[in-house]
C-alpha cells in the first residue's frame, strides 16, 4: 500500500470512528478528504450522504447518493436513501420511483423483506401508483401473506375503477377471490362495484378486543354432540375398511375359497399381539355383527362384538380405531388410549386417534397428558397442510413443544391450551381456520421460516392473540401505527406475559424508527427465551437483532454462546468472524485479533480442516501487519506455511516481513523458497513479473 492509499484509508477509518460517535461534521470533513484522494469508491460516498443526512443536509446527501449509484448501479441501498430524502423534501411522485427501483434491486438479491419495504413506501408516497400496489400484491401472493395481497388488489380495483377500467377493476376482485374464496372484504368490494358505487381506497379499521373465555370442546357427557367433521369422517372410513375386508371374505367362502385369504392381512400371527392363531369364525361372526350393530346404533353391544373380533385375532387399524371410538363414546376413557394406539400408524386415524386420547386425558383430569395428546394432533394437522420440502424441519421445531407441556403445571393454564386447540379442531370448518392460522403465522414470518401453530398455545390465550395481532397489524397496514401501538398496550395489560405481543411491539416501534426502544424489546425477549430454554426462538431474535444493530458485540457473543450449544458449527464460526469484523469497526483491534484467536481454536477444537485454519490465519496476520505488530505476523504466516506450504500470500509475506525486521539473509530464503514454487507450478513468468518488481 503507497503512502497516498495509506492515507486513503486512515481518513475513511476515521470517519466511521465519527460516524460511530456521532460527530456528524467530522465524518463529513474525512470522508470528503478521503474523496479528494480517490472518487471512485462507492461505499465512501454512500458514507458521506449517511453522514450528510444525520446532520440535516438532505440535498447535498442526495447528490453524494446519486454519485454512489453512477459508481454502482446495482446497489440498492443508496437508491433507497435516495427515495427516502426525496420524500423529505416533498417530491413524493420521485421518492415512489427511486422506491419502486430499490425494491427491484432487492429483490435480484433476494432480499424479499427490504422489497416489500420499499414498494410500500412507494404506494405510500404515491397512493395512486398502479405498479407499485401490484408489485406489492404479487410479492405478498409469493410470501404466502395472502391478507395483505388481497388489501392490494382491493386498494388497486378501486384506483381501476376511479380510472373508469371496471374490466380491470373486476378482474382483481376475482382473483382476490381466488386467493381466499371466505374473504367478506373481497366479497363486499364485489357488491360495491356491482351495485355501481365507488370502492374506498383502505380496508375499514378493526377494533381490538380482549380475550375471551372458551370452553371445552367436547361434551363430558356420553352421548353428547361428538360426531363433528374429524370424528365422523374417521369413523366413516374405519367403517369403511372393516365392511371392505368382511365381504371380501365373504364372497371368497361363498366361491369356495379358503377365507383366511381375505382376511391375512388383518389378523395376528402366532407371534402377533395375542400370541394365538387367529380364530376366523371368531373374527367374521363378531365383525360382521358389529357392522350390524353399529348401525342400528346399539353401541354397547356393537363394542363387545368388536372386543371379541380383536380377541380372536382381528389386527386393523380401523378396528383398533373402532374400539377407542366406542369406548370414548360410552365414556369409557380409562380404556381409550390403550385401544387407539395401534391405530395411530394409519395416517387415516392419526388426527381423530390423538384428539379422542386427548379428550379422554381431559375427562380425567390428566392435564399434562390432555395437552401432549392434543399437540401431537395439532402437528400431525400442521404437516399435512405445509409443504412437503418443510415437514421435517416443522416436525423437529416440534419437539420442544411437546417436551415443555409435560413440564407444565399450571391447571388452569393447561385447560385454556387444550379448551383452545379443541374449539379448533373439533369445529365442523377446521380445516378452513387452520389454513386462516397458518397463513397468519407465515405472514409473521416472510423469511420464509416455518412456525409451529403449536406456538400459539404455548401459552393461554394465544388463538385470541393470533386474531389480535391480525387485528394490529390491518391497523398498521391501513397507515395507523401510533394507533395499532396503543391497541397493543391495551392488549399486553390483559397478557403481560404472552411473548409475541412484545416482539410485535418491537417490530412496529422498529418500523416507525424507534430503532434504540425496539431493540431493547426485542433483546429482552430473547434472554426471556433464553432463560426459559427455548433456544430456537431466542436464536431466531438474536439472529435478528444483528440485523437491526450489526456492531452490537454482546448480541454477537450470545449468538456465538447458544450456537456452540447447539453444536451448529459453520454458523457459529462465521459468527466468530463477524464478531471480530464488528470489533474491527469499531477500531477494537485488541477485541477484534482476541475473537479471531478464539475462531481458531474453535476451528481445531471441531476439525473444521486445514483451509479453515488457514482462513482465520490469514485474517490473524492482516491484522497484525495493520497493528505493525510484523514479528506477531511472521509467526502467523510461518504457520500457515507449515498447513499449506504452497500458500503464494504467505511466502511473499514472510518475505517482506523477514525484510522489514531486517533479516536480510532469511528474507533471501524465503525468496528463493517462493521462486521455487512458482516452478514447480509451472509459473515462471509470474517469477519473471514478481523479480522484475
């Protein structure tokens, strides 16, 4: 590095040191001398116009943005403080073009979160642009935050209408209609335009109300109103297998063939479940008198035929079904579990099968156990409607879940939790509410990271919650944050507790620019999570704490704590690098060269291989020649040379090191050791090039 690119670089460092103290002049002044030096480094000049913006210079921040964008046009961040700073000034019309053009730029980096930013701050600062509410719509139809596309082809068949295109206009609504059929927004816009009447431009404001108390589901009393849509339709389709499998060894008897055939798959061997050769007179006499008896509605009876057909050999999954059904029917729960087991390796009967054993818990004031039952329903449900490429990765952020409510003891919280996911599941249109909360959850969650519903339930309340913070956010989305923060408030007087309300909170503080208040939110949240064991949530905050605030070190270093907990360690490696850039920054170079250490013996510790220790190596030894601390980096490249011996960095750099720590005769050494690796790999005009030098 010459003396000029030397300067360069000190001028910049000292500009971040003021930018970090906020000394807004100051980081103007280096940034602007360090310009003088070299004009053609993008991130100096978007540097400048933070600086230049903080200290309330807009129009000559715009300028030093404009210049950035000519330097880099694919960067999307100065577009974005370009649309920004227009906006500041009042050219609304010219901050939703920059706006719309940042998103784009996003977007090609796949940044799908800082797009939908800046595309909806574009239809903010232009209401009536058509591209941007469809852009918007469209991407919020790809994130699986179906509500929010239907607010955008609401918002863009009344600007279609206002511009008399009622084809256009109707077309939206229609498609709107597709994404949720169930909608009432859409289906009111509809009317609107059919009885010829304007549409308004917002969704109506939704009030916020408390919680409400629900009851169990299910009915203690036998006989009670229990055939709702899951029960009924596992009970239609055991009924179904058993008629199947016993006329089709009726028929066989009746051909003369040897019954036994029809009926092999479904019976015990002798080394079965009863440890007996199954009795197929037994099996066909009993089963066929419970298909009769279960439809003429004697249930006791119809139960003892079914018991007899199990005890002869019979070994279904419907029949085991069949028995726990009946006896949960008659109120028999004692019995239910043990009888519904075997039929839960059917996919058919996995979901009734859990929520009959749950309830039957329930009835008998197992709590703990009502719960578990009810939340492995609740994940065989949530499976089924996830994409398949994500049901393993749903399935495993299950299990702290189901471990954690065995854990739990309070009574009256356990039976809001089981009294909450039964008023879902035993509902007549769960499948439509599940879909309503799935979609929720992913619409909380753009990133694309797959949420358990059991989340919602891991604490009291949280179905009420889930419509709350749908309720919230429509506030937030319709322009009224200040008002959607107060609702909040309100909401975490009645759920102080309930943690999604408080990272909620943080998320709209940090949408509004409260960025210090939301990160302390948020940060708290994460060590509340942190402290009652759950470790994925708190990892996911920490993971986005970064985000918000990159130079915050102890962040880091509780993300570096809990990924080498989880022994996640490519991800806890490159947070050890990125604890030590932050450090760097922030002109800590003690910290920072002390991290880079620890990533090394993390890298040895792990057998994370030669090249990884050489990557941290290296980052060691630029630090060290930075810091002119040269016999610390001489001792850094001689051990990457003993690693990688062919390392062309490191032979040079204990050349030049040797040199400058005046060991003229190691230093020749070293020259003559590069000059022969260069031939060995056939690169003779390199050394030709590199003595010419």
């Amino acid at each position: 590095m010459d003396e000029k690119e030397e300067r360069f670089e000190k001028l910049v460092e000292k500009g971040h040191e003021a930018v970090w103290e906020q000394d807004w002049e100051l980081a103007i002044d280096c940034y602007q001398k360090a310009l003088e030096i070299n004009r053609d480094k993008a991130a100096v000049w978007i540097a400048l116009g933070y600086a230049l913006s903080a200290a309330d210079r807009p129009k000559e921040a715009f300028d030093s943005y404009s210049t950035a964008i000519k330097l880099n046009p694919n960067d999307p961040i100065p577009v974005e403080r370009l649309a920004q700073i227009a906006e500041q000034l009042g050219y609304s019309i010219q901050a939703a073009g920059f706006a719309l053009h940042a998103g784009e730029l996003y977007l090609k980096n796949r940044d799908v979160q800082k797009t939908i930013e800046n595309w909806a701050f574009a239809a903010k600062c232009n209401p009536r642009d058509l591209q941007a509410h469809s852009l918007l719509a469209k991407i919020y139809e790809k994130s699986n935050r179906i509500e929010q596309a239907i607010h955008e082809l609401i918002v863009l068949a009344a600007l279609y209408q206002r511009e008399g295109k009622l084809d256009k206009a109707t077309a939206a609504l229609q498609y709107a209609k597709q994404l949720m059929p169930e909608n009432k927004e859409v289906h009111e816009a509809i009317r609107i335009i059919e009885n010829g009447k304007t549409l308004p431009f917002a969704d109506n404001e939704k009030k916020v109300t408390p919680p409400l108390k629900r009851t169990h589901a299910i009915s203690s009393k036998p006989g009670g109103d229990r055939e709702l849509d899951i029960l009924g339709k596992a009970h239609q389709a055991a009924l179904s297998q058993l008629a199947e499998g016993f006329f089709e060894a009726y028929e066989q008897m009746e051909e003369g063939v040897n019954p036994k055939k029809g009926l092999s798959s479904w019976v015990g061997s002798s080394k079965g479940l009863f440890n007996r050769q199954p009795d197929f007179g037994k099996i066909k006499k009993h089963l066929g008198d419970y298909l009769e008896k279960i439809k003429e509605k004697e249930n006791s009876e119809a139960i003892f035929d079914l018991e007899t057909a199990i005890q002869g050999g019979l070994n279904h999954p419907a029949a085991h079904f069949e028995l726990g059904y009946g006896y949960h029917r008659l109120g028999k729960y004692e019995q239910v579990e043990k009888s519904l087991i075997p039929s839960l390796k059917e996919p058919t009967f996995q979901i009734a099968g859990w929520l009959l054993i749950g309830d039957a818990f329930y009835q008998r004031g197992k709590l703990p156990e009502a719960a578990k039952a009810y939340y492995q329903a609740l994940m065989v449900v949530d499976l089924h409607f996830s994409p398949e490429n994500k049901r393993a990765e749903l399935e495993k952020a299950y299990l702290p879940y189901l471990e954690a409510i065995e854990q739990q003891k309070d009574e009256k919280n356990l039976k809001q939790i089981c009294n909450e996911i039964s008023s879902i599941l035993f509902s007549r249109d769960w499948q439509k509410r599940i879909r309503q909360i799935r979609e929720q959850l992913n619409a909380r969650h753009p990133n694309g990271e797959i949420v358990p519903i059991a989340s919602l339930f891991s604490e009291a309340g949280g179905l009420d919650v889930l419509n709350i913070i749908s309720s919230i956010q429509s506030l937030a989305r319709s322009g009224n944050p200040r008002t959607a923060i107060e609702e909040l408030y309100y909401t975490l007087q009645f759920m102080p507790t309930y943690l999604p309300l408080h990272i909620l909170l943080g998320d709209l503080l940090l949408e509004q620019g409260f960025t210090e208040d939301a990160f302390t939110k948020l940060f708290i949240v994460a060590k509340t999570y942190e402290v009652r064991g759950e470790k994925e949530r708190a990892l996911e905050l920490y993971r986005r704490l970064t985000d918000i605030s990159p130079m915050n070190t102890l962040v880091r270093q509780k993300l570096i704590d809990l990924l080498a907990e989880k022994g996640d360690v490519n991800e806890c490696l490159q947070e050890y690098l990125n604890l030590a850039e932050a450090f760097y920054t922030l002109a800590d170079l003690r910290n920072a060269r002390e991290t880079y250490e620890n990533a090394y013996q993390y890298v040895i510790q792990n057998n994370l291989g030669k090249n990884m220790q050489v990557l941290v190596l290296h980052l060691i030894g630029d630090l060290d020649i930075q810091n002119l601390d040269w016999k610390s980096a001489l001792d850094i490249y001689s051990r990457i040379r003993e690693l990688e011996p062919s390392d062309e960095k490191a032979c040079i750099l204990s050349m030049e090191l040797n040199y400058r720590l005046h060991n003229i005769p190691q230093a020749l050494i070293e020259l003559d050791t590069y000059l022969d690796l260069l031939e060995r790999n056939n690169k003779l005009s390199h050394a030709y090039d590199f003595m010419k030098q």
